[in-house]
C-alpha cells in the first residue's frame, strides 16, 4: 500500500544551496581585511608586535616568582571581593529569575509584558559593569556599595537573558498537563517549568559569580571596592611578582567555582 | 454532563477542526472517539476543559459554558477534569509524588504550592491515587526514570489526584507497546466503573475502541459520522469513518484483553 496514495510520487528537484553562509564569510572576511588596515581600520602591524614582545619578557620572568610574601596583604581585599561576589550574585540572580520568566515566551503573561522585559534587559546589558560603576560611584561614593550596585545589575542582565532563552527551549507538555488540571499560572511556573530549567539556572548564577570574582578587578580600578585597588596599585609600581600573587589566587578561586558548578549540575540534572 | 451545541472550532490559521457538532455525553459513560489523524478528535477533547474553546456555538460541562466562562470558572472547571495524554507530559526533572500533586495545586494556594507546602491531606490524596494504579513504590523516584507504561500510570495518578468527575485521555496508548496498551485502557475502564468518573479517550485503534467502547463516537474531517456502540460497530462502520478499507495499521493487536474482539 502506498503511504501517499493521493500524491504523485515523484522526486522533487534538489532546492538551490542557500547562499547565506558563503556570502557571509566574504563579507566577514572583507570587513575583517578593512578594519586591520592602516588606512580605515586599528591599523594591525603583527610585526609590530614581534618587535615589542622583548619588552614584555622582563614582565613575564617577574609574573612567574610570585612574591608569596605579598599573600596576606591580599587577602583582606580579596575577602571583600569575595563578600561583594557573594552579595551581587544572590541579589542578582534571585531578581534575574522571574525576569526571566517574564522575557520568555512560553512563561510570559502577555506579548506587551514580553517585548517590555526583553527591551529593558537589552537596554540593562548594552550598559557595561564599568561605567555602572562609574555611576555609582559618583552617586554614592568610593567603597563595596557601588560595587556591588554594578554587578548585581550586570547579573540581572547576563541572568536573565541565558534563563529566557532556556525556558524558551523546555517541554511544554507539562505545561498544558498543569493548565488542564487547573493550576494558575504561577504553579504552573513553579511546578511545570522551574524543575525543567533548575539545572540551568544554577549554572548560569555560579557562572556570572565566577565573572563577579573577575569583575572586581576592573571594579577596582574606578574606587568600587575589592582586590583591584590592590591589583591597581601593584600594577602602577611595577611589582609583577606582588600581581602575579592576586593572578593565582583568582584563577585558584575561579577553579574551584568551577569545580562546584559541575558537582552541582550534575546533582540536579 | 457534557453537551456540546452546534459547536465548531476554528484555529487562527483558518483550518475548521470541528464543524457544528452537536453531542451529549451523559455522567458515568466511557466514550471512544475514533478518526484518523486530523480528524479533530484532539479538538474535541481540548474543547471540553477550554484548552481549546468552541469559536462558534458552545460546549456545556456540569452546566458551565466553556465559551462563556472566566479565566477563574475556566481554572474551577478544569479542576474537576483531569486530562491524560499521549506523551505523559509528566516533569521527568521531579519526583513521580510532585508530578501527582499537580492533581492537588487547584486546592493548594498559590503561595503553599511556590514553596511545596502542600497539606497532608493532599499528600494522602495523591499517595492514594498511586496506590490504585499499582505504582506507589515509585513515589519518591524521579520521573524520568519511569518505562512508557509506569508514566502514563502516573499521568492517570496525576488525573485521579484531582477528584475529577470527567477524565479526559487523548491517544492515552500511542506510544506503549500492545500488552502495555491494553493495561492502561484496562486502568481506565476500572476507573470509569468503580468511581462512575465520565471518560473520554481519543483512539486510532480499532480493536481497543470495539472492545473498551461503552459507547463510539466516530470522526471524520472535524464532523460526527458515527454514533453507537460498541457492540454494534464492524468493519464497514469503521471502514465509513476513515472513508477507506482498513489497514493491519488499524489494530492495536496482541490480544491479551479478556474479550478481545476481531474484527
């Protein structure tokens, strides 16, 4: 018996390739090709840097001897570094996750509710952690606050757009199986769609707490508080082997955020 | 009881599922609904708790009007339907309790539900509603790890949880195994029985509407073509819904139910 009895069964001609891809790499590649150039673009030289890299060798011996002595002046800074990525994190991430919901289509009450949160998020990401720093710096003075003002809103946005989109992506079975046994919306988001998505968002919060941990750096620089006034001062004196002690001790740190996420994820997935 | 008066679905894209369909589903009955896919046979059970409301005439549950009703009469009505699907639609990433429990969140304030904190006596409900579809063991196991036919016992679970006079099941067997199938269709004519709930399941196989079908209800590009019983329906009756002979495709098979018919 034929499946498509009704149909002609004939083969249809190969559709033409899409010349999406191809035209998009040599536009790539042009504007690429333009922008290094001396005329128009940065001007890259790789020769330039060749002739430079002798400069950096005398940075890089003292990067590698680490001046342990250093350590415990570092370590009331990078306590509040730490209290400060502790703090932006949990505000942060708690306010990111309704947010979320409320910029995803499939959680979204209403299309007027999406297309406002999802305006504001992008708005709330095109503004770098820097320059609210800067804000709030200038609002509420030098110290953790401004700090941890910036990143919890840098959170929200980095946050709330990973968890939109995931819940973008779920089974939306549940959901119907929730409606239909006569749960509100909000039961339905907790019980339908928040265990689908847990996973993600624990990932998501310990990912920008690891960023959170980095950020502090440059935080540091325009008076917000945490180990980048310290990284600064260092820096501005020359005393790499005193910077290449607050290097380690990050990467030792955003190891072992690392280390935690993947326990948790795998906990709950 | 379900009435539906005149009632005609048409979806936003302009496809018409349901066309002036006129029916009366009386309490207690365990009614088939036959038709080949696309025949509107999910239409019409979505169009009995609203998930899917009549665009013209009306469709009247326990004296509700679907069309008319509020998003809050609606949610009333919907708790007194609990509904089974073909894919369980169950959460895989919880416990098979908290999938159950979903039966209870329209007697749980929305408040208790965010945080869990369902009342025992909810809890009890739900326990109970595993007990009778023989899967308690699994209560506290997560639903991912559950074979097709142990999910839809908790899809049914999760139904029962509800206290619902109407079950709604469409294509409750579709995706199991024959011997799997015949359980859960044997499941919900217990059910049907020993709790009078009103029952509606959506089927495409012949042999199971004929031999579980109190009453069939036939379907055919969104129109009644058929109404009687099982009994009474053969081969040329089918052969008249699908408005085609009939395929091995039509029929379930293994015959391991305690009446099994051919047809």
């Amino acid at each position: 018996m034929s499946l498509t009895a009704t149909q002609e069964n004939i083969r249809p001609p190969k559709p033409r390739p899409s010349l999406v891809v191809p035209i998009g790499l040599v536009a790539f590649l042009a504007i690429s090709w333009v922008a290094t150039s001396e005329q128009f673009g940065i001007g890259l030289d790789p020769g330039k840097i060749l002739e430079d890299i002798a400069n950096g060798v005398g940075i890089l011996g003292d990067l590698l001897r680490p001046n342990w002595a250093f350590l415990p002046k570092t370590v009331e800074p990078m306590l509040e570094t730490f209290r400060m990525a502790v703090l932006a994190s949990a505000i942060g991430c708690s306010i990111a996750l309704p947010v979320a919901f409320l910029a995803s289509r499939v959680t979204a009450p209403n299309l007027l509710t999406y297309v406002a949160d999802r305006s504001v998020l992008s708005v709330v990401r095109a503004i770098p952690d820097f320059l609210y720093a800067l804000i709030f710096v200038s609002a509420v003075g030098i110290g953790p606050l401004p700090g941890i003002a910036a990143l919890i809103l840098f959170n929200i946005g980095v946050v709330a757009k990973l968890q939109s989109e995931t819940v973008d992506g779920i089974d939306v079975g549940p959901i119907e199986a929730s409606r239909a046994a006569g749960g509100n919306r909000l039961q339905t988001v907790r019980w339908a769609v928040l265990p689908q998505v847990l996973p993600n968002y624990v990932a998501y919060s310990l990912y920008t707490f690891e960023l959170n941990i980095r950020a502090s750096t440059v935080l540091g620089i325009v008076g917000a508080g945490g180990i980048g006034r310290i990284l600064l001062r260092e820096y501005k004196f020359f005393n790499f082997s005193n910077v290449s002690v607050i290097v380690v001790e990050l990467f030792v740190f955003v190891f072992v955020i690392e280390l935690i996420s993947i326990t948790l994820r795998r906990r709950l997935v | 009881m379900i009435r539906f008066e005149n009632a005609s679905i048409t979806y936003p894209g302009g496809v018409q599922a349901l066309k002036n369909l006129t029916l009366e589903i009386p309490d207690g009955q365990l009614m088939i609904i036959v038709g080949l896919s696309g025949a509107g046979k999910s239409t019409l059970i979505r169009a009995i708790n609203g998930l899917v409301p009549p665009t013209q005439g009306d469709v009247i549950v326990d004296g509700v009007s679907v069309r008319k009703a509020s998003t809050k009469q609606l949610r009333q009505l919907r708790s007194r339907i609990g509904m089974i699907f073909q894919t369980f639609n169950l959460v895989k990433r919880t416990t098979v309790l908290n999938n159950v429990l979903m039966g209870r969140l329209h007697n749980t304030g929305t408040f208790r539900s965010l945080v869990g904190w369902y009342k025992p006596k909810d809890v009890e409900i739900a326990m109970r509603a595993l007990e009778r579809v023989g899967i308690v063991e699994k209560a506290y196991v997560r639903a991912s790890n559950l074979s097709g036919g142990q999910a839809q016992r908790v899809g049914i679970a999760r139904a029962l949880a509800q206290d619902p006079g109407i079950i709604l099941a469409d294509e409750p067997v579709a995706s199991l195994d024959p011997p799997t199938g015949h359980l859960v269709m044997r499941d919900l004519q217990r059910i049907n029985r020993e709790l009078g709930i009103t029952t509606v399941v959506n089927l495409h196989f012949l042999d199971l509407a004929k031999v579980y079908g109190e009453r069939i209800v036939g379907l055919r590009a969104g129109e009644l073509v058929y109404d009687g019983t099982g009994a009474e329906a053969n081969e040329d009756v089918f052969r008249d819904i699908y408005g085609r002979s009939l395929t091995a495709d039509d029929v379930l098979g293994e015959a391991t139910a305690p009446a099994a018919v051919a047809l």
